[in-house]
C-alpha cells in the first residue's frame, strides 16, 4: 500500500488522520530531496575527478539501486512500475562500466544535474516554502480560534459581530492554504517519478555515446531504453490528466466544500471543545477533541488532539447517547455550547463548544438535539438533468459524427484532442439532439461544420449521460484488472464485463471502439496512437460515481482499459466470453521484468542506431512541424497495456510501432531511429536548433542515407 491520497475536503476537518497522512507525504518529499541531493553530489564527483570515477560510479549505482519511489494509492500502472525497476536496471549497467576511466563529457552537466538542481530547487523547495506557510497558518488559525472562543458572551453584540467576521477570515485563508498546500503535496508526489527518472536516463545516453565501452553496451541496451521512454512518456501523459481534473475537484470543493463531503460511516464528525470540570477553586477547563457520532446506533467517540503539541493523539472515548440540549447563553459564559448525556453515565450531562453557530447547529441536528433546525437537505439524490440518452437520437448522434470524421478529418493531426469553439459546439449538439433537426442536418458534406466541432459535440454527447457509458455499477470492476495481473488475464476480464454491460450501453460502447481503432490506423498521420485516444475517452467512457482524490488517482487505470478496447476490440465484441468469471488477479507489488536487451550477432556488425532522447511518433518531412496544442499533451508512441512480457513482432505500417511492436531487429531500429530523431528533438526543445541540443550527432544528409538505407519493411 503506497501513500494514502489526501482529500481535499479533510483540509475543512484537518482531523488526526489527515495530519498523519500530511506528515508521510512529507516525509516521502523529504526522502526524495537527500536522495536528489546524494545524486547530484555523486555526479559531480563523476565529472570532476576520472581518478575516482569508478568509485563515484559505484556509489552513484548503489543509490539508484536502494531508492524506490512510493506511490499515491493501492497499485501503479505498469508504466509506473517500469520506471520503479528501472533505477535498478540503471544501476547494473554502471556496474558494468566501473573498469572505465575516460573522461566523461561535459554534456552530462546538462542532461543530469541541471534538471535535478531545477527540480530540487524549484518544485521540492517549492514545496518547503508552502509547509513553512502552512505549519505558520495552523498556529494562528487555532490560536485566534481559541482567544475567540473564550470571548465572554456578555460583551456586546458588535464586538462579538466583528471577532466573528476576523475569525472567519482567517479560518477561510487557513482553509485556502490548506488547500493549495495538499494540491502541491500531491503534484510533487506524482511528477517527481519522471522529472528524475528523465535526467537520468538522459545521463545514461550521454555516458554510452561518449565511452567506446558505452557505445558498445548501448545495442543491448537500446530495447529497455525505448520502452522505458515511452513508460514515462504516458506517465506523464496521464499526470497531465490527473493533474487538470484534481485541479478541477479542488476548485469544486473550494467554492462549496459543505456539497463535497466524503460519504463515510460517521453522520457527523469535526473538532468540539470538551468542558473538563476541576476541583475547587481551579473552576474548568476545555480540551479539543475529534468527535464523531454514529446516529445508527447512538454511538459517540471523542479522541482529544491538539495541533500545536506535535499532533499526539490522546486515549479515545465511547459512549451512548441518550439525548442532546443546546445551552442558551445565559446559562454559560461561552457561546456555540451543548450538553451531551451518556447512557451509562445518567444526570452527568458532558458540555460542548462547536466553532460557530452553524458548526453547532449541524452537530444539534445530527444528535436530535433539542431545540436543533431541522434542515432536510436531499442533495444526494439530486442528479444534473441532461437531455443526452442511449435512445434512437443518441445512436443517430454517433454514427453521424462518426461517419463525417472518418470521411472529412481521420487523418487530421490531433484528432479529438484539439476542441471545437465551445458556441459552435453547444450549436451542434442542440441541432443533433433535436428529433425535429437531427435529420437535416449534413456532417459528411457541410463546410459550416469543422472536424474539431463535431469531434467536441460527440464527446460532450457522452459526457452528458446521466451515467457513463461503462456504467458506475462496473467501473470499480474495470479498474481492478488494468492494476495487475497479465495481459491475457486483464483482456478476458475486461472482455467479461463488457458482456455485462447493458445492451445498449454494450451496443453503442462497440461502435465507438470500432470507430478508435480505425483512428489509431492512421496514427502515422494524425498522431492518435492507442495511447492518446486513451487519455482522450477514458474519462469520457468511464467515470467514478463520487469525486474524490483517491478516483482521479485511478484516471490513468481508465486509460488503460480503454487501450485495452481499442487493440482487442474485435475479441471483445466479435466473441462471447469464457462462461466462468476470469481467475481473480492477484494485485501484485514486485517489480516487473526488465524488457529483453537485444543479443548480438556473430560474425555480423550491423548499424547501430543513433541516440535518442525522447521517444515520440515517426513524422514525415512535411509533418515534423509542432502539431496544434490541445487540452492534453501528445507525444507517446505506443500503448503497453496489454504488453507482454516477451513482445511478438506485429503486423503495423512501416515506421510505426503498436502495442507490441517493441523488439526489431537492429537494422530496422537504426533506420527507423535515425528517421524520428530531428522530430522529436523539435518538440522537445521548441525554438532551438537540433544540433545546440546534439552536437555529437551526425549531419542530416548522412542520416537520411542511413535511413534510407535500412527501412527495408
């Protein structure tokens, strides 16, 4: 189990467990930062002092092999665990340059430390500042709440009115802190994965073309350096994702934090104060607590905790209640009070202080207190009204847009990810959804309508279901298969749910999918490969019924289940599944095998291929310009969800590699990377000239040849 996620509405309970779960996510940060520091030390020394390079080398290895990097959640996608088990793989390659004491380029600078020293200074030191802010913000915060809370209730009303309003004030900053606090917490969590793997796979490029011996390991190499990059190139794909809709979630629970509550156990739950009676002449005191009150079964615990002491958390109390009472203020010289009685401790009525008086008016109505407004608030069965159904209007929606782009647009570069005007779109949609319109209005040959229009209408169409379209009853079950297990065992899952779906959502789910795999065919020129149509629909397709931190962490395994629909779509659909559920699949936490190096050949020496940086879609001459920007970031090559553990040659286009496709033989991976370098490089490093970034490699003309040379398909 990695780091548990932190929700943002516990920012307005900030309970114990919050706190301890705020504590190991900065604890994680600061294991990170000595482990980048340790690394930066180490490399430096490498490019310092050739004398004690094999030594520098050997300890830089043993850091890379005893760090691993936890996770946000209950599993990782198979990305995340090649970049994981890659550290180790990175450390036996140094291993088996120890003996080597050339000079190592001055380029290692720039690949390796620079990258770290920006991340550390910028992002973990970043994250310092905020904590700093933040530990600062919780003692005020809960120091002005207790100065406000002894106020007496008999000073007059308008000195009570304006400590109210400064208390609220800064309880909504301290809230706002908070907030922003957990979103950064966990953005460093989840983008530290690639921003310190890429610097050091970087390293390792750099360190192969500048040492014979390097170069030589780098062939073997050369397989698990490609499919690692297109691990952290859909990482950080889905980060991307992840971070837009956490970003949204939080800015939800920010403009009404009260609507977004977590459902849980507890019918009520937050901080009182406890009056704590003394013997004469010492009078009383008033403690904190975490309570939370079961109205099931009456049941009321208390946990004391304060903030300012370090976070220790006191001896929990239980008991049953038996009735509650509000306290007017001219019985106690405090407001915002209530008197509790337990069963077992009849006539020793318990007072209490909530923060406000509408923090103890929820408390009162959740007790059954006397004298408590009763509030009816049904906003759990409240749905969003759409007129978007799986009707005879709906199935005409898709086959229409479907048929125009797959006329008009399929080649067209980012097709889905790039949007439509959002009037223009709005427009489209009203026209499609209209039984007395939908007929006239003609997709396939109108100018009035873009490709970018009509893709934005289709997904704002499934969108706007009243549930989408994978259903929320199975969305927990699809997520479970893209977490572990084999690739067989994770399509016959996935194909065994699709069964279980309803017809129509069944029926529709399969023109979509046939209609994506068309679309990933024509990869070569549209760059939508299996993996950007899975970061484009897979939250459209799926989505979890409530909004949490801990569901957007589970975005990237919706991705992957609907790559898995996309390359096994004619299984899927074409042929029923097994008649018995598939075997459980065990949610395995060891690291995965490291890809196959490639294996020399005797009495053969072939091209080695040049290096590459950043993986990315091969592109035309004509097509290697920047492709147009959308809401989702393009550049991953392939899908690895259904990867298997020993790759097959596939059947794809020349020049184009799909799901499987990651073993070649080294002639036609030497043609084929020379071909993809300049491409890459250009969207890399937008505005600079390809050889300031690579002056070690080759002039075009000789590429080209070199290309030429061994495209042989």
């Amino acid at each position: 189990m990695g780091l548990q996620p932190l929700e943002f509405s516990d920012c307005y309970l900030d309970s114990p467990w919050f706190r301890e779960r705020v504590r190991a996510h900065e604890a994680e940060l600061e294991k990170t930062n000595k482990f980048i520091k340790e690394l930066l030390k180490d490399g430096k020394n490498l490019i310092a002092a050739t004398k004690n390079l094999s030594a520098a080398q050997r300890k830089f290895a043993h850091s890379l092999r005893d760090f691993k990097f936890e996770f946000i959640g209950d599993a990782e996608t198979d990305d995340e665990r090649y970049i994981d088990a890659s550290l180790h793989e990175f450390s036996n390659f140094l291993k088996n340059l120890e003996e080597q004491r050339e000079i190592l380029a001055l380029s290692v600078t720039e690949t390796l430390i620079k990258p770290l020293e920006r991340f550390r200074k910028e992002q973990l030191g970043a994250v310092k500042e905020e904590k700093k802010k933040f530990d600062k913000e919780t003692e005020k915060n809960y120091s002005l709440l207790e100065k406000h809370l002894n106020l007496s209730a008999k000073k007059k009303e308008l000195q009570l009115q304006e400590a109210d309003n400064q208390v609220e004030q800064n309880r909504k900053h301290f809230y706002e802190l908070s907030l922003e606090y957990v979103c950064k917490l966990q953005e460093i969590q989840e983008r530290k994965k690639f921003e310190c793997v890429e610097p050091v796979l970087s390293f390792f490029q750099g360190l192969f073309t500048f040492y014979h011996q390097g170069y030589e390991l780098a062939k073997d190499f050369n397989h698990y350096k490609m499919a690692l990059q297109i691990n952290i190139q859909n990482t950080r794909n889905r980060f991307e994702g992840t971070r837009s809709e956490v970003e949204e979630l939080m800015n939800k629970i920010r403009r009404n934090p009260q609507e977004h509550k977590r459902a849980n156990h507890f019918t009520m739950e937050g901080y009182l104060y406890v009056q704590e009676k003394r013997p004469a002449p010492f009078g009383s005191s008033w403690v904190k607590h975490y309570c939370m009150y079961r109205k099931e079964t009456k049941k009321f615990s208390m946990i004391p905790f304060e903030h300012r002491s370090g976070g220790k958390v006191g001896d929990a109390e239980l008991f049953v209640l038996t009735y509650c009472t509000k306290r007017n203020a001219d019985t106690i010289d405090r407001r915002f009070c209530f008197d509790l009685e337990a069963s077992d401790r009849p006539g020793v009525p318990v007072t209490m202080q909530a923060f406000s008086e509408e923090d103890r008016k929820l408390w009162m109505e959740a007790l059954d207190g006397k004298e408590a407004l009763l509030i009816n608030l049904n906003k759990a069965n409240a749905k969003p009204e759409g007129s978007a159904q799986l009707d005879k209007i709906g199935f005409t929606i898709i086959k229409k847009c479907i048929s125009a782009v797959e006329t008009r647009g399929i080649n067209d570069q980012g097709l889905y990810r790039v949007v439509g005007v959002s009037s223009k779109v709005q427009r489209l949609l009203s026209l499609l959804m209209d039984s007395k319109t939908c007929s006239e209005v003609d997709l396939e040959n109108s100018v009035d309508w873009e490709v970018k229009t009509i893709t934005s209408a289709m997904k704002q169409y499934l969108r706007s279901l009243p549930e989408p379209l994978m259903t929320y009853e199975l969305h927990g079950e699809f997520i479970v298969p893209a977490k572990s297990g084999s690739p067989e065992s994770r399509v016959n899952a996935v194909h065994f749910l699709v069964h279980k779906l309803p017809e129509k959502n069944r029926e529709m789910l399969e023109i979509l999918v046939k209609h994506l795999a068309n679309v990933s065919k024509h990869a070569k020129r549209n760059l939508m490969t299996v993996a950007n149509l899975g970061v484009v629909f897979g939250p459209t397709l799926m989505r979890p019924q409530e909004e949490t931190v801990a569901a957007i962490m589970d975005l990237k395994f919706q991705n992957i289940v609907v790559e898995i629909l996309i390359e096994n779509h004619e299984k899927i659909f074409k042929t029923l599944p097994d008649a018995t559920f598939p075997e459980p699949i065990s949610m395995s936490v060891s690291p995965p095998n490291a890809p196959p190096r490639q294996s020399r050949r005797q009495g053969q020496r072939i091209k080695r291929p040049l290096a590459v940086y950043n993986l990315c879609l091969e592109l035309d001459d004509a097509d290697s310009h920047s492709s147009p920007r959308e809401d989702t970031p393009t550049g991953s090559m392939d899908s690895l969800s259904s990867q298997s553990p020993t790759p097959a040659f596939s059947s794809s286009p020349p020049g184009l590699l799909d799901g499987n496709d990651l073993i070649m033989n080294s002639g036609d991976l030497a043609g084929w990377t020379t071909n993809l370098v300049i491409a890459v490089v250009t969207m890399m490093f937008p505005g600079r000239d390809f050889y300031d970034v690579y002056p070690f490699h080759v002039p075009p003309s000789k590429a080209k040849e070199a290309a030429a040379s061994s495209m042989v398909r």
